[in-house]
C-alpha cells in the first residue's frame, strides 16, 4: 500500500495545477482502488491467521489459570468492539502471557515492554490508517489525494516494527505454551512410573 501511495505521490505532483488532470487522477483513483483491495485481502488472510493464534493462546492459557477473566472468544471479538479494542484486546493477551509464565499468579508476572510498545504501534497504526482512508475517499483534488497518500508512507516507519514485534509476540508466547504443554507431558508420563516404584 505504501508503495503504490509513493507511485501515486510522484503521478500527482506531476500535475500542472492549471491543466486539465481528470484522466490522471481518474487514474490514480483506479490503482488506489486495486492497491487498497489486495491490501485488504492480505489484511483479512493475516488478520485471520493472528486471531486464531490468540484464541488458541488464550485457550491454552485458561486450562493452566482460573484466574483469567477474557475468555478465547472475547479476546478475539474484542478487537471489532469499538472504543474497548483499544485496549481489551491487548488485556486478553496480557492475561495470556501471565497464565502461561504463572498460572498461579499471573497478575505478577511482568509484562516485557516491548509488548506494550507493540500495542501503542498498533493503535498507532489503526488511527492513521483510519484517518487516510477517511481522507482518501472523500479526496477531490490532487493536493487532497497527495495528503491521504502520505499518511500511508507515514505508516511504514510504524508498521514495520509493529509487524516485528508482532511476530516476536507470536514466537515467544507460543515457544513458553509449547514448553509448558511440553512440561506437563514429561509429568503424566513419568507420574504412573513413579507410583508403580514406590
């Protein structure tokens, strides 16, 4: 998206404010349109494969804690609730990490800071998007696709490191369930052994 927003950047800046640019920006228009539909089809198909990731985290997380109050279905609607995903999505998670490091207490499990600074990118993230696409279907004029344009190329200094952290997120939560479903094996497996010896 943000590489077609600087294609579309340089195509309007092209425009002599005193030619006719209907056909130039008709254009424009049309990639902006093409560019945003396989955006949002790769928004859907990597959104639907992170939603599932936190309702099968949080999921693993409830067998381990009672102590959870966002369950695997609410943590993944929470993020279409207006106003509560800004922050009830990132509270089921919160509650996932801290059941998987301890079931027991998982309030006092600390919560690394990158993890936060994922959240604050990707509401970060979720304001400019809104807040071009709002500029970009209402835009009329050159100058007005040129603003909406450059929020998207804004958004790349952003989205990267969201998407790193995001996909460090993934890796560290899933490796400390995988170690604890790992854990929890090695015992039922060993725990008839050892009652059988005695």
């Amino acid at each position: 998206m943000a590489l077609e927003s600087i294609w579309e950047i340089s195509v309007l800046s092209g425009i002599d404010s005193n030619a006719d640019a209907g056909d130039l920006l008709g254009d424009a228009s049309d990639l902006s349109t093409i560019a945003g539909v396989a955006y949002i089809l790769g928004l859907f198909a990597s959104g639907w494969m992170v939603l599932r990731w936190v309702y099968a985290v949080n999921r693993n997380a409830h067998q381990w804690s009672d102590a959870m109050t966002i369950g695997p279905g609410w943590n993944v609607g929470w993020f279409f609730v207006p106003f509560a995903a800004l922050w009830m999505p990132f509270a089921g998670l919160r509650q996932s990490w801290g059941a998987t490091v301890d079931p027991q207490n998982p309030d006092s499990a600390p919560v690394p800071d990158w993890m936060r600074l994922w959240w604050g990118l990707w509401i970060t993230s979720l304001m400019l998007g809104n807040i071009a696409g709002r500029l970009a279907s209402a835009a009329d004029t050159a100058g007005e696709m040129m603003a909406a344009n450059w929020l998207y190329v804004l958004s790349i200094p952003i989205d990267l490191p969201l998407t790193i952290l995001l996909c460090r997120l993934m890796r560290e939560l899933s490796a400390m369930q995988r170690s604890r479903i790992a854990g929890m094996a090695v015992v039922e497996e060993e725990g008839p052994a050892h009652t059988s010896h005695r």
